[in-house]
C-alpha cells in the first residue's frame, strides 16, 4: 500500500472559558456559530473518535485503521490500545478551571483506563499580562489546600507564572494548573479525558452543591502530584535544516514531543518509520508533497502523516510558513542528538519536560 496524509473529522468542545478565538484569530473554518472553546484536531479518545475523510479509508474510524496498522500508521513496533496523543486548539478567553488529569499509574489503579493524561501548551497569543498557574508551593497540608480551593484562593498555594507567544509548558499528570484569560494554545497530550477539578462550578459554568464541592476537591487531592514544577519554556532551536527555515523544540518526553516550524521555503522531514508526526498549520497554507502526490494545508487544518509514508516536504505558498509538529520521539535520535548538536547543554534541554540522557 502506498501511504499518504491523513485527514480527519474535528471535534469541538463549548466550555464556558472560550469565545471565538479560534475562527476569528486562527482562521479555522467550518466550526458551529457560538463559543469554540475547543477544537480537537487528531483524537482517538473514546468519547470522541475522528473518522478519516482522506482516501484510502475515507468513512473509517482512524481508531480502527491505528488497530488494523499500527506499525505503518503510529510506527514501527508501536503498540497500543488507541492512537496515542490528542492534539487540540484551545480558546481561554476566560480563565480555565484549576485541575488536573490523572497520571498513568493512577488511571489504571483508580479508574481502570490504559493511560492517564500528561499534557502540553504551546502558547499562540497571549495578552501582556497573561499567566499560568500551575504546581503547588511547598509546605501546604493537604488541609491548608483544601481551604485555599474553598477560599478559592489559588494563589495561596500555587505557583503563577507570566507567558508570551512562543512560550510551551510541559504539565505531567497530577499536576495542578490552570491558565486564561486572554490566551490561545495550541495542546498535545496523551489520549485521555480523566481529569479533577477543585472549582465552585463545572466545564459549562453551572455551580456545584457544597456537597459535590467538596467531594471534588477531595478526588483531586487524592490524585494530586507535586514532583513537578511547570514553568513556561521559549524551546530550544535544532541547527537549521535549511537556509532560512528554523524548527525549535517546545517540549519533550516519553509521551510526545512538540516543534514549532517557522519555514521560509521547502522543509525536507526525512523518512522516520519509528514514528508518525501530526502537522497543524498556524499560518498561511503549504503544500505537502510525498512520493504519491501534494495536498494543501490550509490556515488552522491539521493532518497525521503516517510512519510508512516516508520522505515528505513542506512547502510554503507564501512568503513563509508555520507550523506545529507532534510526534512520539526516539528521545536518543529526535531529541537529544540535534540538540547536542546545535550546542544546548544537558540542563537546558532537560528543562523541555520529562528527558533523560
């Protein structure tokens, strides 16, 4: 089989922390009328598996064609029980709840589910005052947290952190955090939707009874981690690939790595078999060319490009391009190497996420 670009359905969540963002700032077309507060680009998750609508499996679930092909599509070797990140735009024009999503250890011991959800957010536009929170200060009791949340005073007990465009924040499971408002990320995770609220109100901004309140912060403090302290990262830049092109990585760990492409003309990515890689378009359209033909990108669509697919360029229609780009590393070959490479030390590139070597 001759294998080509990807192309799957979007799913778009409507919590009450977005706006219009993503349609009007991104240019993502085909979303409903009223808030877009999510878009889910690639997704497996159960609750809301893409189908594919490019040829050869047009009308399939990309759940069923991971399943029939996991070496060609996710790559070689891989296995699993769905596609393995989630990549997402997300519109916080009002400030997100303060959570958190489970880590692997405890999705399966609590909630019986392959994989918990460690998650990263590489910021698109953020106001000049914008910040994270995200991490908890040491020296709090779990009672002292308890009280912070009823008080709703996560400052108290959280650390905040300002971010600006180009900036990506590499958040573990089990680590509390929150951002907004005024600010559009671009999100990679791992396939899961578990997560822990400790706020007065749900996703849709209806208040809980005191009881369930309570009931929640409990839950989440029975999941909370505090072995990691998120902190907003400008990424570190791989030499350049081409004569004006730069990709720097955002962020890095076992479960995926997230790269910014900033091209002024054709980007060669080199045939990877050991993994796949998500584009999302950020900028103005680019053509996609493989060994079976090209396709356009258009402003804020995304694509799988498949690991069997081999050898694919990335080619500017206007004067430059820009691009997100997820993948599954080989931490030694994707991660580690170009970086030595260019010149960054051990301690600036651990600092990306999860990374050891």
């Amino acid at each position: 089989m001759e294998w080509s670009p990807i192309r799957v359905t979007c799913h778009v969540r409507t919590y009450s922390f977005g706006e219009r963002l993503i349609p009007e700032m991104l240019g993502k077309n085909d979303v409903p009328d009223g808030i877009v507060a999510e878009t889910w680009e690639i997704s497996d998750q159960k609750d809301a598996r893409a189908t594919i609508t490019s040829a050869p499996f047009a009308g399939r679930l990309l759940h069923d064609v991971v399943a029939e092909y996991p070496d060609k599509v996710v790559g070689v070797g891989w296995q699993g029980p769905h596609f393995p990140i989630l990549d997402k735009f997300l519109d916080a024009s009002h400030p997100l709840p303060v959570h958190l999503h489970a880590d692997d250890e405890t999705a399966r011991r609590v909630h019986n589910q392959p994989n918990g959800k460690t998650e990263a957010w590489h910021i698109l536009y953020a106001a000049p005052d914008a910040t994270i929170l995200a991490g908890i200060r040491p020296g709090f009791t779990n009672d002292d947290l308890r009280q912070a949340f009823l008080d709703e005073d996560y400052d108290r007990v959280m650390f905040r952190h300002p971010i600006s465009a180009g900036d990506t924040v590499y958040v573990p499971g089990g680590i509390l955090h929150a951002f907004g408002p005024d600010t559009l990320i671009y999100e990679v995770q791992q396939t899961s939707d578990l997560g822990q609220s400790v706020m007065p109100t749900d996703l849709h901004g209806n208040r809980h009874s005191p009881e369930q309140w309570r009931a929640n912060i409990d839950a989440t403090l029975a999941e909370l981690k505090t072995d990691f302290l998120p902190k907003p990262h400008p990424g570190l830049d791989k030499l350049e690939p081409e004569p004006g092109n730069r990709i720097t990585i955002g962020c890095a760990g076992p479960h995926f790595a997230l790269e910014r492409w900033r091209l002024t003309g054709p980007h060669l990515d080199v045939s990877h078999p050991w993994r796949f890689l998500t584009l999302s378009n950020v900028g103005q359209p680019v053509t996609i060319r493989w060994g079976g033909g090209e396709e356009t990108l258009g402003r804020a669509e995304s694509v799988l490009l498949p690991a069997a697919i081999g050898d694919v360029t990335v080619i500017p229609q206007a004067a430059d391009a820009d691009l997100i780009a997820c993948s599954i590393p080989d931490m030694a070959r994707d991660v580690l190497a170009p970086l030595h490479d260019a010149g960054h030390g051990k301690g600036s590139i651990a600092a990306l996420g999860e990374i050891e070597g």
